[in-house]
C-alpha cells in the first residue's frame, strides 16, 4: 500500500531570510532568523519544497551573560575576606573585664560576597527566557507594546521594548520590499515606488515617545528616592552617636537603638557613589555605642547569642546549597545569604572565628563550583565551535559542487537539511565567534538554495509535462481502484508509482492536489485487498484457535507457592504467545484485551518484588508491540527516552557523590548525608529497571 507523503513536485523559496535591521532600533539585538524546512520523503525524489528549520540567534547575548557571571563569582570570595580584614575594634580603658566584654560586642563581622547595590549580579536574563516575538503580526506587536508601556514599570520592559520595535520595523522593511517587488512586476518603474502612509507606524512612534517619557520620569523619580534614603540614613547615623552623650535608663537607650536599627534597615537604597563611605560610617557609630555606653551585660550577651544562631541557620542554608543542582542559582542565594550575614551583627568572641570560618568554607565551595560551570561552559563553546565550523566546510563543499539532476538537487537538499539539524543540537559558540560562525554556515546554505532556485526556474516547462505525466498516472491508478484481480492489479499500481517516483516535480500550486488524487487511488484499492485476505486466510483462524488456548491456559493457571516456577511459566507462556501470527482483524482486540488481564492477574499472584513485576509487565507490552506497527514505533521511540534518563540518573549520582564531602561533621550534615545516600540506591534502582527496558527493546528490534 502507498501511504507516504508527497514525493514532492514542486520549487519552494529555500534561503534563510535576510536579516534586517529595524528602521529605529538603538538597541543590539542578534537576528531570528529561520532556516526553511525541507520534508523528506521516499516518492519525492524531484521535489524541493523546502523549508530552512530556525536557528536561534540570540547566542551571543547568553554567551555575554555567561562571562559576566564568571567575573562574579571569581571575585565574590576575596571580597568577602576584604570586608572582613577591614573590620576593627575599638575598646575602652575603663577596666580590662570592661573593655574585654565590650570590645567583643562592639566587634561587627561584615561578610561581604558581594558589594552591596553596586555590585550586585542580575541573573534575570539568564533564568527567565524572552518572549518570542517573531512570529508576531505588526498589529500584534504594537498592541502588545502599548499594553506593556501602560501596565508594567519602564524598567521591567526595556528589552522587550527593544524587541518588539525591531521586530516590527523588519517587518515594515520587508513588507515594503515586498509591496516594491510587486509594483515593479505589474510594469512600474521600482525606483518611483512611492509608500502609503503606515497608521500602525506612527502609532508605535507614538506609544515610543510615552515610554521614554516615562522612564525618564521613573529614572528621576528612583534618584530622587536614593538621596532622601541617603539623609535619611545620615540621620539615622548622627541619632546614634547622640545616643553615647544620653543620660537616660540603659533599657530606653537600648530600645532606642534597636529602633534605630530597625529605621536604617527598612531604608531603601542610596547611589551608589555613598554606599561604601555610608556603610563604613554606620559600623563605626555601632561600635561606638557598644564600646561607650554601659549596656546591661545580660541584655547585651542575649543579643550576642540571638545573633549566633541567627548566623548557625545561615551556615547551614549555605552548605544546603551544596545539593542545588542549578550552580547559578546557589551562588544567586548565596549573595542573599551574605547580604543577610552583613545585617545580622556580632556574636560571643568565643564562637566568632568558627562561625566565620564554617560560612566562609561553604562559601568557597559554592563559589568554586560556580567558577566550574562557567569554565566547562568555555570549553563546551570552543568544541561547539570546532564542531560548527565542521558544518560549515561540508555545506560549502556541496554549494560549490556540480549539481546537474533533480536527483542530485534532492540529494544534495537532504544533506544540507541534516547539516541543519546538527546545527541545532550544537550550542553556543565563544561570544567574538558566535556571530561570524553562523554568517559563514548561513552564507553557504543560502548559496546552494539559491543555486537550486535557478535550476528549478529554468525548468518551468519540464514541470508541465510532468504534470499531463502525473495526471494521466492518477487516471490509471482510479480506473484500477475497484478492481478485485489482486494480484494483477498490485503489480500494475506497483509499476505506475515507481513510475511516478521517476517522474520529476510539477508547478507548485498543483503539487499538493495532484499527490493526494495519486495516492487516494492506489489507498482505495490496497485497502479493499486487505480487508479481502484479512476475512480469507486460514491461517488467522488456526492462530486465533491457538491464542484462545494460551488464554485458557493462562486464566487456569495457579502460581501456587513457588514463585521461581510461576515465573518461568508466565515467562514460557509469553514467548510461545509471540510465536503466534495474526488472528482475523475483528478478534485482535478482544483477544490482545484478554491476554492481557489475564497476564496481570498472574502477576499480582506472583511474589515478586516491584521491579520483576515492572519488568515482566513491559516485556508483554514489547511482545505485544511486534505485531502492531504503531505500538512497535511507540516502544522505539520509549528507548530513546530510557537511555536519556539512564544518562542523566548517572549524571545525579555523580554530582551527589561528590557533595557528600562537602558537609561539615554535625548532626544536621549526617542527616543530609543519609538523604542523599537514599537518592544514590534509589537512582541505581531505577537505572537497573531501565537498562532492562532497554535490552528488551533492543533484542525485539533485532528479532524483527
């Protein structure tokens, strides 16, 4: 029966689309171009309809973000170390108890990671991908710009403003180009081609002049904000330096500060410029009131103590990072992390250095491992240049070859498209590559499909007679579609579509019509002579009578006690089911159905445990596979899926092995330790149950 797809009879535009820049676009934005797609088929062995499949082009705004983020995380631990270096104590002379005690208190162990506001990392662009606006109408594109420049913040928008206007003004250009073309294929002279006035244009424009109004307006707005939190915090600083001079009940000064604390910490952000001479002001002041007023020792050593555990949680939030899979979003927490370190303050001299120490060395390790995953980042994009640029040199080898034939155009298209796909499976390349890699492969493609373009249009009137060809091939095909001589009739319909695959591409627009009126012929009548022998043959009858005595067998069976011997009876009793052909086509249902149930009724029976159970159940599931072709390509397709989560199960006990080291001697790290213990067996559990998924698959695809 011929049930394939249209060999194909036509000429379609393959070339990737010219990359445009839009009319008004400041910002750097990389193309979205599209590689039209070409569908391969056995009969259209003359036809080129050919589509390039769409390469993404936003890789070097990722690859950017990548290198940033590696400078971050290079940096984030000597920082740390800096801030704490920088950190004094300043005692008073009034007694050594005194001036011990006090001194301790007075001491603020500032963890910086990273600097504060100024320096903090955005990872906004790396975990929350665009909006993809390409496939947008113009009107849609404005719609949308008008309804995010009215409802969202002006700098929460910013690149998907960038994108939309240059999307829409490389659509504008194009449809312009298009409306040119046009003009000068009715007779005119293209050079006097004059546009109409474009509403949607002067609409974007518009809604363009209202979002930089507005974020004009934002920008001075958030200044502004900054200073008064500046004097505000300056205030806060100069009341606490008053407190030191108060001669008032300790309890109400205490208060007093700790609502001061609480003032300068509900603050907002201040420029950038005073955040370090701020912060190192507002330190001082604090170490100024410990050192100078005569706080109660009991009130002062609680605080001490609530700040410790306050700092314990961290450490241990800090090394829970460890078992994050994603290596940018630890070191994204673990900025949070310093940042609350910073506003935590002192804790008892006797526990100061090893809390430090036990959140720096998880620190270091967090960071280490971020560092890690932007090196091998580095490597993976010099290998995806490599193997790019591989591609590339075969694409341009078969632009630059004699191409003479459809067949060879054929040929040569399928080759190209697959050098397309393996582009899409490579990556990224390093960031001073990435663009000029992907001209290069762009430039080659779009010389061998426009080489193919010519060909095809010097041929305009070779296609025509393959249509009066094919026309008179559907003819005799529908003239044999009732016939009831089978075998004759096979032969014959067999030799008209070999004949049609021979027969080259037709016009474009007739292409499509005329496969479907071919190919419904030839389905009318294989599909009467099956449904003819599935009724006749005997032999469906005999294997239905033997089916039928499996399932008795089956339902009469009692696995009894003896688990090993119940199994290799189901075992037996699977294999002999599979040796049996097919049974007429209005029993197979009702038959497979009942096999089926009786099957799992004896595995529940069986003591076995859940993994023999799984097995067995999907070894009657591959049995059952080989005799319906469409459950036969389901399983083939669950190996790949399979193997995919073999990979990536083993991929898990690797990282989690390596992590047990990490975890600092306690109580609460050994129960860490023992979770991942569990996740190791029971990854290794599963990775046994797929791996023999996987050999059933295999041994029923070598026995087909």
């Amino acid at each position: 029966m011929m049930t394939t797809k249209n060999p194909g009879d036509s000429v379609h535009d393959e070339q990737f689309d010219g990359t445009e820049k839009a009319a008004e676009s400041t910002q750097e934005t990389n193309d979205a171009e599209a590689l039209p797609v070409m569908p391969a088929d056995d009969l259209r062995t003359g036809d080129d309809e050919t589509r390039m499949e769409t390469i993404e082009a936003d890789e070097t705004e990722v690859a950017e973000q990548s290198e940033e983020q590696t400078a971050t995380a290079e940096d984030a631990e000597e920082q740390a170390a800096t801030a704490e270096q920088t950190e004094e104590i300043t005692a008073t002379a009034e007694n050594a108890e005194e001036q011990a005690a006090t001194a301790e208190q007075g001491k603020e162990e500032t963890v910086v990671a990273e600097r504060a506001e100024e320096e903090s990392v955005n990872y906004d662009e790396i975990e929350l991908p665009p909006v993809d606006y390409s496939g947008f109408s113009r009107k849609d594109l404005v719609e949308t710009l008008a309804l995010i420049v009215e409802n969202r913040p002006p700098a929460e928008i910013i690149d998907d403003v960038a994108r939309i206007k240059e999307f829409f003004y490389k659509k504008t250009k194009a449809e312009f180009n298009e409306k040119r073309l046009n003009f000068a294929k009715e007779g005119g002279n293209i050079e006097d081609y004059k546009s109409e006035p474009d509403e949607l244009e002067n609409r974007i424009k518009g809604i363009l002049e209202t979002y930089r109004n507005r974020r004009s307006d934002f920008n001075r707005i958030q200044e502004s904000e900054k200073q008064d939190n500046l004097r505000r915090k300056l205030e806060i600083i100069e009341q606490i330096k008053d407190l030191v001079n108060r001669e008032e009940a300790i309890n109400k000064t205490f208060q007093e500060f700790r609502n001061l604390q609480s003032a300068w910490h509900n603050t907002g952000i201040v420029p950038q410029t005073a955040v370090k001479d701020l912060w190192e002001n507002y330190h001082h002041s604090v170490e100024m009131f410990y050192d100078y007023i005569k706080i109660n020792r009991e009130l002062r050593d609680l605080d001490l103590r609530k700040n410790l555990e306050s700092k314990i949680v961290l450490c241990e939030k800090a090394e829970e990072l460890l078992m994050e899979p994603n290596a940018v979003t630890a070191f994204k927490l673990l900025q949070d992390y310093h940042n609350q370190w910073r506003e935590i303050g002192p804790v008892p001299h006797e526990n100061k250095n090893d809390v430090w120490e036990r959140f720096r060395e998880a620190t270091t390790k967090v960071n280490k491992r971020h560092h890690e995953y932007f090196e091998k980042q580095k490597d993976d994009q010099k290998k995806n240049l490599d193997a790019k640029t591989a591609l590339c040199e075969k694409v341009e080898e078969i632009a630059a070859g004699e191409i003479l034939t459809f067949a060879d155009f054929k040929e040569k298209s399928d080759a190209i498209l697959e050098c397309q796909k393996l582009w899409k499976t490579i990556g990224f390349a390093p960031k001073k590559h990435n663009n000029k890699i992907y001209q290069r492969f762009r430039t080659a493609c779009d010389s061998f499909f426009e080489k193919k373009r010519t060909f095809f249009a010097d041929s305009k009137e070779i296609q025509v007679k393959n249509l009066q060809i094919k026309t008179e091939l559907c003819l005799k095909a529908e003239a044999l579609q009732e016939s009831t001589d089978w075998k004759e009739t096979s032969e014959m319909l067999i030799r008209l579509q070999k004949e049609w695959k021979e027969t080259g591409p037709v016009p474009k627009k007739y292409s499509e019509k005329i496969w479907k009126r071919f190919r419904k012929a030839c389905d009318t009548f294989f599909t009467r002579k099956s449904e003819y022998f599935a009724g006749r043959d005997t032999s469906y009858e005999d294997n239905l009578k033997s089916k039928l005595a499996i399932i008795e067998e089956l339902e009469a069976f009692d696995p009894g006690d003896d688990m090993k011997a119940g199994f290799e009876k189901l075992k037996d009793i699977q294999k002999r089911w599979t040796e049996i052909g097919y049974v007429p086509f209005n029993r197979k249902e009702e038959i497979a159905w009942r096999y089926k149930e009786a099957l799992n009724k004896k595995f529940d029976k069986l003591k076995l445990d859940d993994e023999d159970k799984n097995i067995l159940r999907y070894r009657s599931k591959v049995d059952n596979a080989r005799s319906n072709p469409r459950a036969a390509s389901k399983v083939r397709n669950e190996r790949e899926k399979f193997y995919s989560r073999i990979k990536q199960l083993e991929s898990d006990i690797v990282l989690w092995e390596n992590n047990i080291g990490f975890f600092a001697k306690s109580a609460k790290a050994d129960t860490m330790i023992k979770e991942v213990e569990e996740k190791i067996a029971e990854a290794k559990r599963n990775i046994k149950i797929l791996e023999e998924k996987v050999k059933l698959i295999d041994n029923s695809m070598y026995e087909d």
